[in-house]
C-alpha cells in the first residue's frame, strides 16, 4: 500500500463535508488536485469509496467501513507529533456528543473541568437523541458520545459510567398527585407528554411498560425537555423524566413525582464510541473527568 496520510485526512475530509469542493478548500488544495488524489487513493484500495449522488459524495460500504480507521490512524499521528513536540497528547480537537438529559446535568461542569486542566483540547459538543447520536458515532462525524440507553450493536462499543432513575411526574393538582401508592394500571388511564422515539428516556420507559399495559394515550411528543416541564405545569398529563431533569421541580413543588408500584425505572449512562477507533488519550481523559464529577 502506497498510500498516504494527506490522502487519508483528503477522504475524511469529504466523508466529514459531503462535498469534495468543501474538502478541497479546507485542505488547500485545488478541486482538480483533491479529485486527482481521492481517485488515486480509491485506486490503490481497489475499491471505491464514495456513491456519486449529483454534486455530493456519499460514503459507500467501504467508506465506512475504512472511516473510523482512517481517523484513528490521523489521530495517532497527530497525538505522534505533539509528543515529538514536547506537547501533553490531551490536545486537538475531540467531537462529543450527548444526549439531552446529560447535557443539561452534567456537560457544562465537565467541559469547564476539561478547560482548567487540558487547556489544548477543543471540545467539539453535539446534543441529540440516543438514535441521533449512535448514527453520527457510526459515521464518524463524533468520536465519543454520552447517552442514555445500552444499545447492542456490533460495531458499537460501551462503558457504564454513572446509574439514572427515572420518574413518573405531573403537576400537584393532577388527581393522582396525592395518592400513596398507584397500580401500574392506572397509568393507562391518564394522559401523557414524553419525548420523542429515538431518545434513551423514551426507550427505557417503553421498555419497563412492554406487555404490561395497552398503549398510553400520548398527547404530544417533543425532544425539548424545558417545553415538557413547561406544559406539565399547565396540563393534566403524565410525563416520565430522569430525576435529574426534574430536581428543581420536585424541590418547589411545581412538579411531584408519584409512587408507581412495580414500575423500575432505573438505568445507566454509558460512555459509546466505535470499537474500530482503538483507545484515544483524550477521549480517555474525558472519561476519567467524567468519572471524577461522580465524586465532587
């Protein structure tokens, strides 16, 4: 193979953009050279990476599959390089993503930690659904991800980092508000607001109800957890919600959480990246930072 790494950081760049122009520009290279260089690369691989769709390059099956390592490859030589330099590995660029009840709870302090201690490093956040962001790992448009729910993918490769509880909330003039303990099976009679499919506190949540109820009488779905509480205040509707996301609530009252009988709702967080990406010194000193929040 005589391949070269400006080749590779020329390929990641046009899976990153979709647009081989795009790609061209962020490398300082002219279009007809970067053309000249991917179909060489794509030559020597014997494969083609990319589906011509119009003016846009879409990864095909071998573009995704060499992605991942092609970044891992550019990230060894980058961390390669800074050592060379006399530089702390814990630098770059690292691109993080987290699902929606993470961000809120803990991204803000963990970014600030990241800041104080690794001051070259450049975090990159990206807040989706679980769904939303195992896409973005597979495709190599993140390199970690915080999320919400285990998921078994083969390609997928996860690390328990904290436990979650999730409730069953509603404003305190809802006529279950007061009750001391509640059936399982009046929750099919009340109406609800959740999140939308796709996000770990909705799977999680579905999965604990499989088989044991009808389908619930869902009034709105959004991923917008400030609009839920909102409308929860207002509204005669159920929600369930990580504790975490509603801490401020239950402390004033706005909001109570009811004691649902044989209802768990417990879960993990999990730290996720692509098992091709190998170990990766910043992405392990995040995690470490991580762990260490747990703590403070």
């Amino acid at each position: 193979m005589n391949f070269t790494l400006k080749q590779l950081r020329l390929f990641v760049s046009v899976a990153e953009n979709g647009s081989l122009s795009r790609a061209a520009q962020s490398q300082a290279m002219t279009q007809s050279a970067a053309t000249m260089s991917l179909q060489e690369l794509e030559r020597q691989l014997s494969h083609p990476l990319f589906d011509r769709v119009g003016r846009r390059l879409k990864l095909n099956a071998w573009g995704l599959w060499l992605l991942p390592r092609a970044q891992k490859m550019l990230a060894d030589c980058y961390q390669i390089e800074q050592g060379f330099n006399g530089h702390s590995p814990i630098a770059g660029q690292l691109r993080l993503g987290a699902s929606r009840t993470i961000a809120d709870s803990w991204i803000p302090q963990l970014i600030d930690n990241c800041a104080a201690r690794y001051p070259r490093l450049d975090i990159r956040l990206k807040v989706d659904n679980t769904h939303s962001l195992l896409q973005q790992l597979y495709s190599g448009q993140l390199e970690m991800a915080l999320i919400e729910a285990q998921v078994q993918e083969k390609w997928l490769k996860l690390e328990p980092w904290c436990q979650d509880e999730l409730v069953i909330v509603c404003n305190p003039h809802h006529p279950l508000a007061s009750a001391k303990s509640i059936e399982l099976s009046a929750l099919s009679e009340c109406e609800w607001i959740l999140r939308e499919p796709g996000s770990g506190t909705r799977n999680t949540f579905e999965q604990a109800l499989k088989g044991r109820l009808p389908p619930l009488v869902i009034r709105q779905e959004y991923p917008h957890l400030p609009t839920i509480k909102r409308l929860l205040q207002s509204k005669p509707w159920l929600s369930c919600i990580s504790r975490l996301s509603v801490a401020d609530e239950l402390a004033s009252g706005t909001l109570v959480a009811l004691p649902v009988k044989d209802l768990p709702l417990s879960r993990f967080f999990y730290f996720a990246w692509h098992k091709d990406r190998g170990d990766h010194p910043s992405r392990l000193a995040l995690m470490e930072l991580a762990t260490e929040l747990l703590t403070d």
